[in-house]
C-alpha cells in the first residue's frame, strides 16, 4: 500500500536509527511491527490480568519435574 503521510525528520531518524532498517518503508515496517507486538502483549496482560491463570488442584511442580525426567 503507498501512503503519504507528514511525520517530523527527527521521529524519521529516530526510526531509522533503531528499526536498521535498509531503507525507510523496511525501517517503518519493522516499527510498526514491533509496536503492534507491544500492544498485544499489554492486551493479552490485561486479559490474564481480569481472568487470571489457575492451576488444577492436582498439579504439583514435583509431578512436572518428574515428568520432565522421563
């Protein structure tokens, strides 16, 4: 997809700078990316957060490590 857009030099080289990217698409791609990746995780931290985890009644971390061993 081409899209124009108007964003500060400084926020464009600070982008560069950190994505590595070999040219500015690849360097916004890899941000946009890595920003996405950040949003779910903060997403999917919410969501244990309001339903958290819970472990069964049997489980026992001797029970895995034996496990583990087989």
């Amino acid at each position: 997809m081409k899209v124009t857009a108007i964003i500060s030099d400084n926020l464009i080289s600070e982008v560069k700078k950190y994505a590595k990217g070999r040219n500015l698409t690849e360097s916004l791609t890899i941000a946009l990316k890595e920003w996405l990746a950040v949003k779910r995780i903060k997403e999917l931290n919410n969501l244990v957060k309001e339903f958290p985890l819970e472990f069964n009644e049997s489980f026992s971390a001797e029970t895995i490590r034996e496990i583990n061993r087989q």
